[in-house]
C-alpha cells in the first residue's frame, strides 16, 4: 500500500472513531459537529483513491481543520456541563484477573515459577470470583430489600476485595532485575520519617516477618497526617488503617513462598527485596501523595 493510501486509510480510521465517540456521548444529529463531520465523510468517500499530493494536502488541511473545530466543541460543551465523557467502571460482579505483568518464572530464583502460577491462577483467581459473588448477592439484596445475609457478604466483600485489590498491587511492586532503592521525593519522605532507607526495611521486614497467622505487611502513605507508615493486616483486612493507600505490598501468606521457602518466611522476607519495583511504588507514590485531607 502506498503511503498515500496509508495515510487515507488512517484518515478514514480517525473518522470512523469520531462518529461512533458522537453516537456514544449521543450528539444530536443536527448539531453542527455532526454536520462538519458528514462533510468530512463526504469528502473522505470521494477521494478514496488519491491520485496526487495536492490532493491529500487538501484533505490534510480539511482534517486539521475539523480536529481544532471539534476540540473548541467540546471544550465549550464540556465547560458548561453538557457533555460526559464516559469513564470505564467495573460493574457489580464484572472484575476480572488482571495478567501478570511478566511471565510466570521471571522472579526466579527468589520466587519460583510453580509458586507464581498457583499463586496468580489459583489463589488470585479465587478472590475476584469471591468478589464478584459477594457483590452480586449484594446487588441481589438491593433488588429483594432482604438484607437478611448483608453481614455475611460484606465480610466476604472485604475478604475478596482486599485479596484482589492487594494482589492486583503486589504482582506490580514487583519486576525481574529489581530491588535496589527507591529515588526522587519518595526516598526523601523515607528518609524523614524513619530516619533513613535501611531503618525503613528493618522496620517493614520485621512488621512482615511477624505478621501473627496470614496477611500482608504494607507501606502507605496517609493524606490526613501526610506521611507514610508501615502497617500489618492479618488474612487481608483485619487491622486495616482506613483512608490510607497502599504503595508497597509484600504477601506473607503461605501460598506465596510455601513451596520454596517452607517455614522460613524470613529467608523470603529478606529474598523479597531484590524483586521489588520501585519504579512502580514511586509512580504509586506520586498520585497517591497528591491527595491531601486537611491535617489534625
Ligand atoms: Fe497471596
């Protein structure tokens, strides 16, 4: 295909995008926007094959034209409130697993490859279908009125959702080739609040290390008292400090170094941190660490 054409054909692609964007945020047909755009299309149909440069200048010009047009549109529409652009939202019982981000024996050999599967297809899997059941049956109860069970899934709602959540975190706290230390503003903030990089790991090894039965040591950062901390959960919610967000996650359940490391958490605690993405955390750092609640 010639470039030309490729180009066209990219045209052609941009076109159809706008015109399904206008029918999902259900444009009037009348509107002027539709109007340019038919035009657009118009022009577009007659010159599918085009034969010189002049001519795919022209259509150039005319799709700058209408991109700048479109975005004063929808720029004016969406200042005064007339416009939604439409947000992906997970609906009650539509999570689903999340892929690893590396293949299954990319930690080796601190955490195997056996491990990884079990603990990602197995274990991981079973906390998004306990969580979408749970949300079901509570959507169910919303429809019935009868709450005769909302303790029961509500627990369950927790239970699976801070397994799916905290493992939907941890599989990214973590890369081949990582450890090291974290850089920019989230080492600074270490630094100043448990005095330095190794007291930090001293502290978080220890909070992993004696977690009573299963759970997750955690490293968060709170907005009301704008530093970070270090807390444990028992199972995946108990204990939990409410109006944190989790940065760094390390999973202290059996399942996650049984296998390998046998009863010695400890060897897996300390192996842990030559996996650990801190490109990630320092990304989760800087969102997170924009959100600010007034301090007392
Ligand atoms: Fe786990």
């Amino acid at each position: 295909m010639s470039r030309l054409n490729e180009y066209i054909q990219d045209v052609f692609k941009w076109n159809e995008k706008m015109r399904a964007f206008l029918e999902s945020e259900e444009i009037e047909r009348h509107s002027e926007l539709w109007q340019k755009l038919d035009l657009f299309t118009e022009i577009m149909e007659g010159i599918k094959d085009p034969q010189s440069i002049e001519e795919l200048i022209d259509v150039q010009n005319f799709a700058d034209e209408l991109h700048a047009d479109m975005e004063k549109y929808f720029a004016e529409r969406q200042q005064i409130g007339s416009i939604y652009l439409h947000e992906p939202t997970v609906a009650a019982g539509g999570h689903v697993l999340p892929p690893l981000p590396y293949s299954y024996n990319a930690l080796e050999p601190y955490i195997s490859e056996e491990i990884m599967k079990l603990h990602h297809d197995k274990h991981h899997k079973s906390y998004v279908d306990g969580l979408n059941k749970a949300e079901k049956m509570l959507q169910d109860a919303r429809k019935s009125g009868d709450y005769s069970l909302v303790k029961h899934w509500s627990r369950e709602l927790a239970f699976h959702g801070s397994g799916h959540y905290l493992h939907s975190i941890f599989w990214n706290n973590m890369k081949p080739n990582g450890g090291g230390a974290p850089s920019g503003s989230l080492i600074k903030d270490i630094e100043k609040y448990f005095g330095s990089f190794d007291a930090f790991k001293k502290h978080f090894s220890e909070a992993a290390k004696q977690v009573e039965g299963v759970g997750w040591a955690i490293l968060v950062w709170s907005p009301r008292s704008r530093h970070l901390e270090i807390l444990q959960t028992e199972r995946h919610m108990l204990l939990t400090q409410w109006d944190t967000i989790p940065l760094l996650v390390l999973d202290v359940w059996e399942h996650a170094y049984y296998l390998q490391y046998k009863n010695n958490r400890g060897d897996y605690v300390n192996n842990w941190w030559n996996v650990v993405n801190w490109r990630n955390v320092e990304e989760r750092f800087q969102n997170a660490s924009k959100l600010k609640w007034k301090p007392y």
